[in-house]
C-alpha cells in the first residue's frame, strides 16, 4: 500500500475497522495521493452506513466539504487511529474512496435471497503501471487481516514476475473493471448513494463479523485494566466481544497459556458490575480451585465482593449456598470443584435462573459420564466455558451435550501456533526421541495384537459369545499398559537430563503413573540428578511444591494432575516419558511449558515417542497401536510449529513407514474419565 497510487478490492464484507490495520501504511498512501475503490455487498455495519452517507453528501454540501478536509488532515496526523468511521467518511469526502454496492441478478435457475456478492480479489498498482493482485479467503474487516482475526490465505500475482502472472493480473483487471462498470452479466453494480437504507438492513442478518467488530470497539468504553493493571489482548477481546455477541454464552478455545483465566475474570468483573449476576466458578481439581482463588480474591477486593468457597476441604457451604446465589445487590462469587457442583446436594442447593452466570474451566470435564447432571439449563443464564481443547475426544455425546448447553465454540479460536506466533505463548525447540520396545515387550506387544485381532474378527462376524467385548477391551488395555511402561523410556531420561540438565533450570518429567515416576526418580537419583515427586496423593503441600521449583529450579517428576491450567511459567525444560491416548493430554503438557517469562527466551521439550514393533515375518501386516499413531501424529503437528521445523521430517518418514497418515490423525483419541476433588 505504500508504494501503491491505486487500490481496488471486490470482497463480501468491508468494515472501516480494516483502516486500524492498515492504519501506518494508509497514511502515507492517502497523503500521497491514492485512490481507493470498494466493491461489496449490501450487508455493512451501521456506523459505516453512516460514516458513508456523511461523506458522500459532503461531496455536494461545501460547509461538510470543507469541514472534512480539516479533520481528515488532523486524523492523518495521528499516530494511533481511533475513529476507523470517521476517516472512512473523511477519505469519502476527499474523493480519495469510492464504494460501490453488488448485489446478485435474479436468474431462471437462482432467486437472489438471501444470497449476496462474496468475492474476494485485491490489486494494488503503483504510478508505473505495475500490478499486484491476490485472491483468497479474507474479507476486508478487522477478523479478516489482523494478526489475531481469522486463519486465511490468499493467492498473490504480480506483472512482472513472467508471462504466467502478468496474464493472471491482466485478467483480474480486467474482471474488476467489468464488475465496477456494472458490466458483469450474474452482477448489479451500484453507486453507494443509489442503494436505499432499507436494503443494507435487510441483509445484514446474521452478520457474526460485523457484531463482533462493533463489540470490540465498544471495549474502549470498558474498564482498562484489572486490579493487577493487566489489560486485555486482541484475541481475549476479540473472545469477549463474541461472547457478548452470543447472548453472553458460549466456550473460549483458548491455547494452553494465553489467558483464558484473565479473559474469564474480565467478564466475571462485567457481570457483578453492569449486570448484578452471582457468579458461580467450577473447576476441574484442588490445584485449579486454589488457582482461581487467588483471582477471584483480587476481584473481590477491588469490586467488594465476597467468595463462598465449595469442595476441596470446604464444606460449609450447604448452609448458606441456597441465599448466597439468590438474587440481590450484594456482590457474590461461588468457587466450587466440579465433583462438588455435579453432586445432586449442591444442585439442589443452588438458587437457579437467570440471574446466575456459569464459568467453568477446562469446559471438557463437564461433559463426562458424572458431571453431565450439571448442565442443567434451568441453573444458568450466561455461562463461559473454557477450554484448550473443548471437544471430548471419543466421546461425542459428551462433546454434544457441552457444546450444546454452552451455545458453540466462539469465534475467533485461538490456538498454540497463533499465541506462539502473536508472542503471547514462548517460542520453543522441540525434540523427539522414538524409541522402541526391548524383546520381551515386542513378544507381549505381538500376543496381545493377535488377541486383538482375532477378537475384533469375532465380532465383525457377528460372534454372539457373551463377553467378547470385554475380553477386547482388557487386550486393548494390556497392549496400551505395554507401551506406556516401555523399559526404555527410563534410561532416555537419564540420558536427557545428564546431557542437558544444568543448575537452575525448571524442568518438569512427565511420568504415566506413580509407579513409573517412582521408577524415573529413583534412575536420576542414582545418577546425581535429584528431583521432586509432583501427584494427587504426595505427601506434603503440592502448592509449595510448585512455588518452590518456580523459585529455586530443579526436576518435577509429575504424572497427570499437572496437566490443566497449572500456572508456572518460568519453567523452560519438559520431558514427556507419558503415552496418552488423549490428545488433550499431549497439548497440554506441550503447552505447559510454553508459559512466557521475562526470564525465559526459549522453552525445550523433550518427547519419548514409543514406536509400535516391527512385523515378525514377511507376510505379516503391521500392526499400529492407536497411542503410537496418536502421539506420532501430533508430534509432527507440534514440530511444525517449532523454532527447528525439521524435527518433523524425521517424525514424518516414520509415519509413512509406519504406515500412518498422520495429517488425518491428529484428533483422534479418547477421554480418560478420573475426577478429582
């Protein structure tokens, strides 16, 4: 946009917000005398409807003419753009945009409801006649090209890169001048000031984009900062205002790290202030309860509020829960374990309506077999999950019960590349180490395969032997059990931490189970490597626990209650002995460590990544264990994303000799079903 005199863009949506984006580049582009020419559909947010109708009868009126002209030379020489409608009404004024409005013909095969124009083609072109044009996904709104909007791509030709480009652009030209000269046989091209009001109303039903625009720019209006002076970022806005834009309902896919706690405590300070809700909390475990005390507690402070803590030693709730979520104007938060809150005592307790707001982290526990009982819709009025990862993976009715009681995913998702990309989750190394079963384990490994296969046979054949079900899931089971404790990821360990390991560094082990971590810390001890045993049912405080590895460095030797929403962000160091067949649990344990600090440049991760054995003859087809093709999958999704992306070949060429196709496996799994309070 800098070095070009003209830009032309035919596209479904335009929203004025696009000039934030755009905002350095446009400066230079206005004040050097470019032109702009817009060509969307009817369906435009009222403050652009507005800001264009005063533009174009500035064109006519002197007094708005002359007016204009002043403000747009003072908004230009603003460094920040605030009035994204005001310098749309001014460029309009100046001549410097023209917006024409397409609207699909009628045709003998095709009536034109509820259909509108919705190409995307962009072409700049400088003073000397060379041409860029792109096509692609992207509208031109604020979801559309900020950084934290929407996952798109385009297509970009230019004239002078050889004969094929330069005919492409030629064409794309071509095609627009057609569509602008309203020469387009399927397409009615129109002058902005020729379109009745009534038409651009008409269309602009269940126009997601432009509402959540609206919304984010309405936050200006809404408390800056927290009692801690954190402010929020454009995704956690962007998920607020959708939110909003969703009758207060909905979950937050929000990667591991990038503030699903902070964007949650935002709109619980909304809803005791504006909206007078009781708030009620659930969390997952003890960890996350005492977690988001702490954050409640800082609310509660600052805004006057009192807590009512329920589950996780405190239970003295059942007196006082039924009056304390009863409507009033007194502030009142309910922090609550997700055991405690699905029991039928605490659901008969609550005061339920409308008047009670629902906040529930890591969303996906909901949905399991005991604490489906609470998605009752007669307990909530607004309610906001929060979740990393909210489907429940091989569990499609608890995903359908949790994305139905919660009103859907929003819009925008914000996932591990785009927090590690934006600077908001830390860049990292990521380095595999398959590894394979010894011979004893590949004997059991094979045995247990036959099992599985002549069971599954039976029962493709309509076997009606009762237990057959069972007996294959015990297989499947002891083949799992299998990898999971594979011999060799012990002395890898060992390995990794003799050669990396240095004082002072954080590092956390990922172990299966409790007899494994035993095994693990008892290997490192003997190699002069002391560590720290991290589980539910350790001795001693495992807060203090965190809080001194955060403070003094070490090893954590942890196995699965360090996954959810633990917040310890300057450890630098993970190795993954721990074979899942969740996929949650792979992200999260990645993600954990990923957690910015001033500290912290880097994060290094380590992954054991146990391969399924080799065929023991020529005619034998090769079996995969579902946890390897799982894990080996994701593993070169997570690659991808590394500051050493050719982790990933390696990983990648064992998937293919293995026989995986791993970019269609990436989701597959299935939940665990522990509960913990």
């Amino acid at each position: 946009m800098r070095r070009a005199a003209q830009y032309d863009r035919a596209v479904g949506y335009f929203r004025s917000s696009v000039f934030i984006v755009a905002w350095s580049a446009l400066r230079d582009f206005v004040l050097l005398g470019g032109k702009i020419r817009v060509l969307c559909s009817q369906v435009l947010a009222d403050r652009d409807l507005e800001a264009l109708e005063l533009g174009y009868a500035s064109r006519v009126d002197e007094h708005l003419a002359s007016r204009f002209l002043a403000e747009v030379n003072g908004l230009l020489r603003d460094e920040t753009l605030r009035e994204p409608a005001r310098i749309l009404a001014a460029l309009v004024a100046r001549g410097t945009l023209d917006l024409q409005i397409a609207v699909l013909r009628e045709t003998d095969l095709r009536s034109a409801k509820g259909r509108i124009f919705h190409d995307k083609l962009g072409i700049f072109k400088d003073q000397f006649e060379n041409v860029v044009i792109f096509k692609g996904s992207m509208n031109e709104t604020w979801t559309g090209l900020a950084a934290d909007g929407n996952l798109e791509s385009i297509d970009v030709a230019a004239t002078w890169m050889g004969a094929r480009d330069l005919e492409r652009a030629r064409y794309e030209q071509a095609y627009f001048e057609d569509l602008w000269e309203n020469d387009y046989p399927t397409v009615i091209v129109r002058p902005f000031p020729d379109v009745a009001r009534e038409e651009f109303q008409r269309a602009a039903d269940s126009d997601w984009e432009g509402t959540l625009e609206r919304l984010v720019a309405e936050q200006d209006h809404r408390p800056k900062s927290d009692a801690r002076g954190r402010t929020l970022h454009p995704h956690q806005a962007s998920g607020l205002a959708s939110w909003r834009a969703n009758d207060r309902k909905g979950i937050l896919e929000f990667a591991t790290g990038s503030g699903k706690t902070f964007t949650a405590v935002t709109a619980i300070r909304e809803a005791l202030v504006d909206f007078e809700n009781i708030v009620l909390v659930v969390v997952p475990d003890i960890v996350l309860f005492n977690q988001w005390y702490d954050e409640l507690r800082q609310t509660a402070d600052a805004l006057q509020a009192n807590i009512l803590r329920c589950g996780a030693s405190f239970n003295n709730w059942r007196k006082s829960l039924r009056l304390w979520t009863a409507p009033g104007s007194r502030r009142r938060m309910v922090l609550a374990t997700a055991k405690t809150a699905a029991s039928q005592d605490f659901r008969q307790r609550l005061t339920g309506g409308q008047h009670l707001m629902l906040v529930a982290d890591e969303v996906h526990r909901l949905g399991s077999p005991h604490n489906r009982a609470f998605l009752d819709e007669a307990l909530f009025g607004p309610r906001l999950g929060l979740s990393a990862t909210p489907e429940r993976f091989g569990d499609p009715v608890g995903t359908v019960l949790i994305l139905s009681f919660f009103r859907g995913i929003l819009e925008p998702r914000y996932r591990l590349q785009d927090a590690v990309r934006d600077g908001v989750l830390s860049r990292y190394f990521y380095r595999p180490y398959p590894i394979s079963l010894n011979e004893d384990e590949a004997k059991e490994w094979h045995a247990a395969s036959a099992e599985i296969s002549r069971l599954q046979a039976r029962i493709t054949n309509r076997d009606g032997t009762p237990g057959l079900d069972a007996r294959l899931k015990r297989a499947l089971i002891q083949r799992a059990r299998i990898v999971k404790h594979a011999e060799a990821k012990i002395p890898l360990a060992v390995r990794v931490l003799s050669d990396v390991h240095k004082l002072g560094q954080r590092w956390i082990v990922y172990c299966e189970d409790i007899a494994q971590l035993e095994t693990v810390s008892r290997a490192l001890a003997a190699a002069g490597i002391p560590s720290i045993p991290f589980h539910s049912k350790m001795e001693g405080d495992r807060t203090e626990t965190l809080k001194w590895l955060d403070r003094r460095g070490g090893v954590v030797v942890a196995i699965k209650c360090l996954d959810e929403g633990v917040d310890i962000p300057r450890v630098t160091h993970a190795l993954i002995l721990a074979s899942s067949k969740n996929p949650r649990e792979f992200i999260q344990r990645r993600g954990r460590v990923l957690r910015l600090h001033p500290e912290k440049a880097l994060a290094h991760i380590y992954d054991a990544i146990v391969l399924s054995p080799r065929p023991t003859s020529s005619i034998e087809g090769r079996a995969v264990d579902p946890i390897t093709v799982g894990e080996l999958a994701r593993a070169v999704e997570f690659a991808q994303h590394a500051d050493n992306p050719a982790a990933g070949a390696d990983l990648q060429q064992i998937a293919i000799d293995s026989g995986i196709d791993w970019r269609g496996l990436v989701d597959t799994g299935a939940e665990d079903g522990e509960e913990e309070d």
